[in-house]
C-alpha cells in the first residue's frame, strides 16, 4: 500500500445517548440540544501502532445533527486528520509498503524501523510464541525512538551504540508518563470520589538498565544477520566487538548457603509434617531444579523402578503462574534428574495419601496428577512463594531466595569434586561452559600438586 491513501478508517459510530437512555441515565451536556452524541473508533493496524505510541484504537466523541450529512463530514474529517498524521509519519521515514527500497545489493534504503516491523511482521506468523513477539515490540520501541529514521544500510556501531545509551533515560521517561496516566484515572474511581481518599503508594518507578541493554543488542544481532543473509546489508554492524564488551549480560544473582546452613536447612525441612510443602522443599533442595519446574511435576514424571528413583523434568509453570507448558526453554531442559533414598520415600507416601485423600472425594487418582498441586490444576508460584516464605521466617533462613537451593545444590556438588559436566546436565544448562562461567569460584583446584605429580611420574618410567 503506497502514501496518499487511506489506511486508517472508522467503525460503524456508537450512538452515546442511546446506550445511555437504556442504562437510565441522562443525556450528556451540550451546546446544541439537538444533535446527538456519537463516538467514533478507528481501530489501528498492528504494523502502523507504533507511530501512535502502541494505541490499538484512536477515540473521538462528536455531536451530529444528522447521520447522512453531518455526521459524516465528522467521520471524513476524523479519517482525514488521522491518516495525515500517518502519512507524515511515514513520509519522515521515506517508506513506502509496496516497495523494499533496495537498488542494489547491500544499499536497502529502508529505515531501521520499518525493517525491524516487517521481521517482526514475519516472525509473527507461527514461527515464535507471541511472549516473543511481545518482547520483540518492546526492543522496537526503543530501537524506533532513537535510530530508527536510519536506512538499515547506513546504520553504524556508533549508532546502536548510542541507542543503547538512551535505554534507561526512554524507561525512565515511558515510566513517569505511565505513572502520571495511571494517578490520573485512579482519582476517578468510585471508591475514590466516595472516600476522598486514594489507595496505598505505587511500587517504586522501575528503570531498564544492563539486561535490557543487552537483549536490544541481541535482537538488533539478530535483524541484522537476516538483513545480511538477504544481501540488503554488507556487515553486520552490531557483532561490533567494543558493543559486546561494553553492552554484556549481567549474571544471575549466586547466593548459595554454605555447607552447616545447607544442613540446617535440611533438617528444619525434615521436622516438618509430610505435605506438599514438604515434598516440594525436598526436591528443590535435594535435585537443584527451579521452582517452576517443581510445582510442574507430574506423577508419571517420576519413576520408582530401580536402585535409584529418577525425575523426568519435562514441563513447567508459565510466566502467569497457573498453566503448564512443555519446556521449550533448550534442550537441555528436558532431562532426568536422581533423587535419594529418603526424598523418594517421602515423595511415594506423599503420593500414596493424596490418591487416598482423591478416592475419599470421588475422584480417580491418575499419572497426570501433580505432585505439589491440588490435582490436575497447578498450585500458583505466588501460593508456593506465600508458604516459602513463612517457612524462612519461623526457621531463621529471613531472606533466603527459593533459587538460593538450587545454586547450593551446584556450589556444594561441585565443592565436593563433582564433574561439571554431570552438575551442568542435571541443573539443565545448555552447555558445561555457562555452569563453569557461573559457578567458577566454587570449583576446587585440581592443578595443584600436578607439577609434582608429573616428574615423579616421569622418573619413575626409567
């Protein structure tokens, strides 16, 4: 579709005072008692969103004497000024819909914006999940607010460079507007108006920082490779090494109890009465796996055959914190994970009572039962997180994180001489690599002593 016609149109207008007559309320206020109150939607493109600050639909309220004449020179006037802001838009960024402004090879004119749009576009039509997508139009936002007018071809390292920079400033900007919307349309709620009084404080305003710095650079890695692999650029400009080094991936927080508080922990978790908490902090502590993956475990997920009882980690708690998904995570993240002797013998009677607990209701008891759930339906991390923490409280571990257990599990493991590769597998990382990078400190020194070790050996070979 090219500049100069119309890509954004009204719905059928919503006639006000005849929702309102039926509802029983009154007219609203006008100059003209006569005309009747319309609002007209234009219900925006997905691709052209980003030109209206990510709004789905642009509201007016008019007031029109008559439907054939009046109201539509109102309709055709709303379109008209609408679609010029458009246009403008669009005009500023030399684009056009119908053509991919590339003349020749590696020299693709279209704006950095407007590419990433239609990759996104691409992206979206069953290749990703739509959280993906959903991250993918954030990183845009920020990439369209600083460079995003820049021909895809003339895009330099400096620039990324640059927009990276602008990422905490555009956050904290986007978040005091958010902020100020949001106090606006709390002082209009009935509860507000009745009481004179406005709910408890917003949490403290939050400002992107390292971590969004470093998604944007990868997604923008990303865009740049498909531009390459199409000949629309000759270099990827965003492998530039100084971006790599400045823009890195923060770690993960590594808080492990030491070896005594690790024991003390585990005896606090045996004194207490078998239940799914019970069962669910044994796990945790016994095979380092994440609490989503926890409360995701399903009967027939476990096998009991054998010396040595075996979870099989398939599945885990969505980002909502009440449905399942298979684990789509890597690879690495489907993966059997040993338990010991007493955990296994807990985790069967805790089975045990709850077919029981299931027969006594009416109910079959299955394999697709889970474990630390009420039955078929998970229990919520924030259900889960609400126990957890009363539990730290009254056995003194105040502010232990849940992920505290899992990263004891790996520093203990690998303290105690354990093969990287074998903790690596079991913690579900995709290579041996990302564990050592995480857990370097906490390997313990095998080349002492191998001096020694090596000529002894040496001499006596003769």
């Amino acid at each position: 579709m090219e500049l100069g016609t119309k890509k954004l149109r009204c719905d059928k207008p919503y006639d006000i005072d005849e929702a309102r007559k039926q509802k029983g309320l009154p007219r609203r206020r006008r100059k003209d008692s006569r005309t009747t109150a319309y609002e007209l939607t234009i219900r925006i493109p997905e691709e052209y969103r980003t030109y209206f600050d990510g709004k789905k639909k642009l509201t007016k309220v008019v007031f029109a004497l008559n439907k054939k004449e009046d109201l539509k020179d109102q309709i055709d006037a709303f379109e008209d000024v609408k679609n010029a802001e458009l246009e403008r838009a669009l005009e500023l960024r030399g684009w056009t819909r119908s053509g991919d402004g590339k003349s020749k090879p590696g020299e693709c004119m279209t704006p950095l914006g407007s590419y990433i749009e239609r990759y996104i576009e691409i992206r979206s039509n069953g290749s990703v999940t739509d959280a993906v997508i959903k991250h993918e139009r954030l990183f845009l936002k920020y990439i369209d607010e600083a460079i995003g007018e820049i021909p895809i071809c003339k895009v330099t390292a400096e620039d990324i460079e640059g927009c990276l920079l602008k990422v905490p400033e555009f956050s904290k900007k986007w978040a005091l507007e958010r902020r100020a919307q949001q106090e606006e349309n709390r002082k209009t709620v009935r509860w507000a108006k009745k009481h004179g009084t406005l709910n408890k404080p917003y949490k403290p305003i939050k400002v992107a920082g390292p971590d969004m710095q470093s998604k944007i650079l990868k997604f923008l890695r990303e865009v740049m490779n498909y531009a390459l692999e199409k000949d629309d650029i000759l270099k990827n400009v965003a492998k530039a090494k100084f971006l790599t080094r400045v823009f890195k991936k923060s770690k993960p927080l590594i808080d492990p109890l030491m070896a005594d508080d690790a024991g003390r922990f585990l005896g606090e978790v045996e004194k207490l009465p078998l239940d799914y908490f019970k069962v669910s902090l044994l796990l945790l502590l016994n095979t380092g796996m994440r609490p989503e993956e926890m409360l995701a475990i399903h009967v027939g997920d476990i096998a009991f055959d054998g010396s040595e009882a075996a979870i099989n980690i398939v599945s885990v708690l969505d980002r909502d914190g009440k449905t399942i998904r298979n684990y789509p995570k890597s690879d690495a993240g489907r993966r059997s994970v040993p338990i010991d002797a007493y955990t296994a013998g807990e985790v069967k009677t805790w089975i045990d009572i709850k077919s029981s607990q299931m027969k006594a209701m009416g109910l079959k008891p299955s394999m697709s039962m889970l474990v630390c759930g009420p039955d078929v339906i998970p229990r919520t991390y924030q259900s889960w997180l609400r126990d957890w923490r009363s539990f730290i409280s009254s056995a003194g571990f105040e502010g232990t994180r849940p992920y505290a257990l899992r990263h004891t599990f790996a520093t203990l493991n690998l303290a105690n001489g354990e093969n990287i590769k074998t903790v690596s597998v079991l913690m579900g990382h995709a290579s041996s690599a990302y564990t050592l990078d995480l857990y370097a400190g906490y390997v313990p020194n095998t080349g002492i002593g191998i001096g020694s070790r090596y000529m002894s050996f040496l001499r006596s070979a003769v």
